[in-house]
C-alpha cells in the first residue's frame, strides 16, 4: 500500500530538516543559517484536526528561492492567492493566457547573468507599440510573473512564466497571433542579447487557461496541479532530464559531491536578494479585492492553518538543539500523533478538555519529544 497523504507530508518534513542542517553550513545567509532557531525562551507548537504543526517562537528566512523549509509553504500560499484570483476572475467571465519563454543555454553558461539577461529581455517584449496594440486588442489587465530554474545536461535553464489577465477569454486567433508575435520578437531579442537561437517548437508557449486550468499541460507536471501552483511552483518540479535547486542540494547532502555543492552556492548566490514572483501593479487588487498582502516571512509562518486545539510548549535550548541535529521533523510528527491521540479520547468521552476561554490544552514538552 502507497503512503497516506500525511505520511507522504511526514516524511518530505523529516527529509527537508535534516537537509536544512547541511544548507545552514554553507549558506552565505545569516537569515537561512537562523531559520527555525528559536527566537523566544518556548517555542509553541499547536496542533488541530487537520493534525498539522503550527510552529511559532522561531526565526523565519522566508525565502522562496532557497530555503528547503520556508518556499514549500510560501510558493503554496502564493498558489492559492493566484488560484482564488483567477477562479474569481474567470467565472466572472475573463480571460488569461499563460505564457513560457525560455532561450538555449550551454554547460558553460553561468547561472546569475543568464537570470539577469532573460529578466532583461523579457522586459524588452512587453514594451513598444506592437505590444500595446496587442494590449488593447486582448483586453490586457496586468501579469503575474515567476521564474522558474533547472538544471540538466546543458547546464543552468532559467525560464519565465508570465500569466496574463484578460477582460475577456481570448480566441483561438488571437492566442495564435500573440505566439507568432511573441516568438518572432523572443527570437530578435535573444540573437541581439547573445542569448541564442530558438525553434518554432521551442523557447515560446502560449496557453489558454480554460476552467479546467490548463489541463493536459498541467497534468504533465502533476496530476491535478492548477495555474497557481504550475507559476510558484518551481521549487518541486522535476523538468525531463533535469534537476530542481533542491534535488541538487539534496545530492550533495547525500553524497558529499563536490559539483552539487558548488552549483547550490552558485544558485543562492546568484538569486539573493531577487524576487521569483511579480505582480503588475493593481493586478493583485484587481483579483483579491482589499485583502492584505502577507510577508514572505508571513507566509513562511502558516504551515498549520487550523484552529489550535493542543499546543505543545518546547524550551528553547531544547528545540535548537532538534534544530542542529535535524530532528525537527522527528519531533513535530511525534506531537502531531500525541495531539491526535489527545483529540481523539475527548471526542470518544465527550470532555471539553481541548479548548477554554484561555485557548487550546497545553501540554509541556521535555526530553526532546511527547
């Protein structure tokens, strides 16, 4: 029998702790080297139905780009904002298109100007009077923008996704008249950037999102993935022949390989202080209404969503040493199943022992676990 979904949830947490412990070695970031270090005398650890931990009382990096503990819960939350903008947008009768570019790339070709040189070129196209006809003519709105990095046999292979809103869906024409255009100024700008040639088959992509949100596309990333989640993403996709960041910092934990430890220092250094995702000014309210924007770090800090029912209250020089040693993850899947056990007997014998007007029961952690 497969693993359940929070057994698969389990053992990916257990895996990306005890990864962390190497990044925190060799990472020229003081905020990643502190992530998850307690930042108060108890760290809070609270748990609900969803049987989820919900950690508070430590240092947060937030990073989407390299960090193995913050991008998983900051990509997903930004998935969900772009999927609830959309799904609005689209039911109310709009459009969007999703839009891939990417250009050839060598073994030799480093990783932090090919990123800089395909930022700067894709700025190139969404500029002119050709695009702002083609602007007025889509009923254009604003893009969502993400970068996306792999590695593979050719070396580094940066490539930009760009999500454009529309007023409403565009046609089959349209859509076939924005690629030709797009692909043959991608192609002009490229050649002028020394960046390469591309193909009729290849570097351009233009997709329709429709209700299914892209269907067979998506499906090839993984089943039932959605726009959101193909634009944030990129942190877990594995390209065909290709390698995400973290697999390569994995390989080195693993290993020891000298390669995988110089790409990974090559990838922090050259995304450092950069933003993976953007959105065009007003898009955001646009899709979402008046709801606040959440920080990174925000966002880094809301693994668990549910309401507290148990929270399991850790001192501070024993969580950093679960920390140091990687354990973390050994230690919240065993809270996860004392606080399930927990709630379980008060739902069989009826007692209210999990809530009062205080908040949730609290139960005091020692020697490195329940």
């Amino acid at each position: 029998m497969g693993a359940t979904a929070t057994e698969a949830r389990q053992s990916k947490r257990l895996s990306r702790h005890a990864v962390k412990v190497v990044q925190r070695l060799i990472t020229a970031s003081r905020s990643s080297a502190l992530c998850w270090f307690p930042s108060s005398s108890t760290v809070s650890v609270d748990v609900g139905r969803q049987l989820t931990a919900q950690v508070s009382g430590v240092h947060r990096c937030g990073s989407g780009w390299s960090c193995l503990l913050c991008a998983p819960v900051v990509r997903s939350r930004r998935a969900e904002e772009i999927d609830q903008g959309l799904n609005r947008w689209l039911a109310a009768g709009g459009g969007a298109l999703l839009v891939t570019l990417t250009c050839s790339h060598g073994s030799a070709d480093a990783l932090e100007p090919r990123l800089a040189a395909m930022t700067s070129a894709l700025n190139s196209l969404l500029k002119g009077r050709a695009w702002n006809r083609f602007k007025v003519d889509l009923g254009y709105r604003g893009a969502i923008r993400a970068v996306e990095v792999t590695y593979g046999e050719n070396g580094w292979h940066p490539h930009n996704h760009a999500l454009f809103v529309l007023e409403q869906p565009a046609t089959e024409d349209q859509r076939q008249a924005l690629w030709r255009w797009i692909h043959d100024r991608w192609a002009s700008i490229l050649l002028r950037r020394g960046l390469g040639c591309i193909t009729e088959a290849y570097g351009v992509d233009v997709r329709q999102v429709t209700g299914d949100v892209l269907g067979q596309y998506l499906t090839k990333v993984e089943d039932g993935w959605s726009t959101g989640l193909e634009l944030t993403r990129g942190d877990v996709k594995n390209s065909k022949g290709g390698l995400v960041p973290f697999q390569i910092l994995g390989d080195y934990a693993a290993t020891g390989d000298v390669a995988s430890r110089a790409l990974w220092i090559e990838y922090e250094e050259a995304t450092f202080g950069k933003r993976w995702l953007r959105w065009t000014p007003g898009l955001r309210t646009l899709l979402l209404g008046c709801e606040a924007e959440q920080s990174d770090i925000e966002l880094a800090a809301s693994e668990g969503v549910d309401l507290a029912l148990v929270r399991w209250l850790v001192d501070a020089q024993e969580f950093a040493s679960h920390v140091r040693e990687g354990t973390t993850g050994v230690l919240l899947n065993d809270v996860e199943a004392a606080a399930g056990v927990v709630i379980l007997l008060s739902d069989l014998f009826g007692h209210q022992l999990l809530r009062s007007k205080t908040g949730p029961l609290l139960v005091a952690g020692k020697n490195r676990g329940p």
